[in-house]
C-alpha cells in the first residue's frame, strides 16, 4: 500500500516539475518575442518581467516545500500576467481566451479557494471588460471583441459554467477517491482488530474467568476484614471491565449472523431505557422517548441492543449535569430513524472525524471499540449513523436502519 502511495506521489512531483518547466519555458519565449520592448513599453515590460519571474520562483518554492502559499501566489501572478496580456496586446485574438481559461490552474493545482477567487473574478471582470470595449473608444483598438460583443460574451461565460463542472466533478471524485480510502483504512483496521479479538478471547478468557470464580468465592467469606473485602471487590470490578474489553472485541471478531426477527422498535428502545434508568439516575439523569410512528426492522436482537447501548450509555457519560436522554423514532421513506440526543460535553470537528474508528475513545477507561462495532453493526444492514455535535452542548446521533417489509 505505502509503495503505491509513494509511486503516485512521485508520479505526482515529476508532473509537478514537468508543468513547471513548460509553464517557465512558455513564458520565457512568450517574452523574447513580444513586440513591445523596453524602450517603447518600459511600463509594460516591466509589469511582464515582475509577473513572470515571480511565477517562475513561486512554483519553484511550492516544489521545493510543498507549501500551499506558493501555490496560492503562482495562481495569483498566473491570473494577473493573463489579464494583463488581454489589454497590453489589442491585436492577438487568442488573449481573450487566455483571459477565459484563467481558472484551469487552481483546477490543476487542487487549489479549492483559489479556484472559486479566479473564476468568480472571472465571471465578473470577462463580461464586463467586453461591455466596457463594446461601449467605448475600445471598440476601435479590441475590433475582434466588439465585432461581435454578444457573442463573446456568451461564449466566455459559457466556458466559466463549463470549468465549473469540471471544478465540481474534479473535486467530488477527489473527495471520493479519499473517502473510499479511509473505508478500506477502516476495513483493515477491523480485520486487525478481529483478529486480535479471537486470540486475546482464547488465551485470555478462561484464565479470567477461573480467577473471578475464586475472588467471587473469597467475596463469599465472613471472616475477611474490610481492608480484605475492599481489595477483592476491586479484584472483581477489575475483572468485570476486562470482560466488558473482550466482549468488545469479540463483537468484532465474531458479528452476529443468525437469529435474525422482525423486532418492534420503539418497545425494544422501552426496554433498554428501563435497563439503563438506574446507572443514568445515579447521575441525575432521566430519559425522555418519543415515538412518532410505530415502527418495525428485521436484524439481530443482540445487534440491535449492542447499538442502542453503547449510545445511550456514552450520552450519559457524557453529561456532567443533570438532564435528560432524548431518544426520538419515526419513519423516513424505507428507513427507521432514531435520533438519541444528550446535552453533554460535545465534540469537536476534529474529533467527530475520526468517531468510531478503532481505538478512538473520549472516556478514561474506554477500550474505543463500542462505537466501532455500532458503526460495523449498522454498515451490515445497508443503515448509517450520522452525528451532529456541539462542544459544550451535546451530541445527536442519528441512526437509520432498513424498516421490515412484509411479504405479500
């Protein structure tokens, strides 16, 4: 993977150097034959020299520490030599086009904001350069743009929406490309970590479980002092976190497969909130359900309870003052939709990226796997999770999953 990586960023450079050595070689001769010259344009000339050199040495910087300043400046001194172009050489038609293409190069440099800078100066600046020639003494000097200014016009808007498109498909396969990256990243991750689950279940399991037989025995004895009864209750809830860390990642090592049911929804959420009503009171907290519509999804029990937990249970954790859980359901078109809301400590942009990978946890003793398996859980029945957060605020995560379709 890393030796692909490192061939198309190569790849990548040598395009880089290859652009910059035409684009150099370009300009150069572009100046050595233009028809003004130092003693009859000395202004001109000068403006050219300044542009060129300047675009010459910033892409020779951007190559050199791939800095996204130089590449930014390239872009700006490009824009400014081929506007400039337009008006110090009436005659040559072809500056117009130059002048309307300005925009490929933030397009080939993946440069989004100076893409949008260049072709909304674009957009403005083309049609009103051909209205101000069309209108005035210019028409005389630019005969070729005011002979037929509507034209003109049209046309060079016409390419502005077409390197728009291009713009727009460029950067949605980028983000494609990039998203299907991170999906593969993640898949690996958990085949990793479902691998390590199945060994760490084996080799560590029935060793923990004999000795949470024997503490739970020696819990069981009177004659133990309260110094002695402490250390074996912290033995066992010692024990009971490891379990909780194995039963993670054996969720990931070995998913449910069967026992598939049809499940009503919003009784299975009833359920859950009563299970989870004491560990929430303890904090002051309380659950608020709202059942829109009476819904009903065909998966695991086991799956579905593993979702709804983890959540729910990290929305409390999340709250360090008192209120409530909201847990709200309803249909939208095929989907059931579960919306579970707390009023905790937030997420920031950052860390709402990178939620659910493996590892990943907020929480002091959290094994970051919990969320991982609810986002694998819901990735199997074709559903999403999609969370909105606020820092300081709270966090909504809302859960889509397929709504059963009876059989006629």
């Amino acid at each position: 993977m890393l030796k692909n990586y490192q061939y198309y960023q190569n790849k990548h450079r040598f395009i880089l150097k290859a652009f910059m050595a035409m684009i150099s070689f370009l300009l150069l001769v572009g100046i050595s034959v233009s028809p003004i010259s130092w003693k009859d344009n000395p202004y001109e000339m000068t403006l050219q020299v300044i542009l060129i050199s300047g675009m010459i040495i910033s892409l020779l910087f951007f190559l050199k520490t791939e800095v996204n300043f130089y590449k930014t400046l390239f872009i700006f001194l490009i824009t400014v030599y081929f506007y400039s172009k337009f008006w110090i050489f009436p005659d040559t038609a072809i500056m117009l086009a130059l002048f309307a293409i300005a925009p490929l190069f933030p397009i080939f440099l993946f440069d989004k904001i100076g893409f949008y800078i260049v072709a909304t100066l674009n957009i403005i600046l083309g049609p009103a350069s051909i209205l101000i020639i069309s209108k005035t003494d210019l028409q005389h000097t630019y005969e070729y743009v005011a002979l037929d200014s509507f034209g003109n016009t049209l046309n060079f808007f016409a390419i502005q929406i077409i390197l728009v498109f291009v713009f727009i498909g460029t950067n949605n396969r980028m983000e494609s490309n990039n998203a299907f990256h991170k999906e593969i990243q993640q898949a690996k991750q958990l085949n990793s970590v479902g691998q390590l689950a199945a060994t760490i279940a084996h080799e560590i399991r029935n060793p923990i479980t004999v000795v949470k037989g024997f503490a739970q025995l020696l819990d069981q004895e009177k004659e133990l002092n309260e110094t002695e009864k402490f250390y074996v209750q912290t033995m066992l809830t010692e024990l009971e976190y490891t379990q909780v860390i194995i039963n993670d990642y054996l969720s990931l090592a070995k998913p449910q497969t069967d026992n598939v049911q049809v499940i009503p929804l919003n009784d299975e959420i009833q359920k859950i909130s009563d299970l989870l009503t004491s560990f929430a009171n303890n904090r002051n907290i309380g659950f608020l359900l709202d059942f829109r519509d009476d819904l009903h999804i065909n998966m695991n029990p086991i799956e579905l309870k593993q979702i709804l937990v983890n959540i729910m249970k990290n929305g409390i954790e999340s709250m360090n003052k008192p209120g409530f859980i909201k847990v709200e359901t309803e249909q939208e078109r095929t989907m059931a939709k579960i919306r579970i809301t707390d009023t905790g400590i937030g997420l920031s942009k950052d860390q709402l990226e990178i939620l659910g990978t493996p590892f990943y946890s907020l929480k002091d003793r959290g094994t970051g796997i919990g969320l991982t398996v609810c986002y694998s859980i819901v990735q199997k029945y074709k559903g999403k999770i999609v969370v909105q957060s606020e820092v300081n605020k709270g966090t909504s995560f809302t859960i889509y999953l397929p709504l059963y379709k009876e059989i006629d």
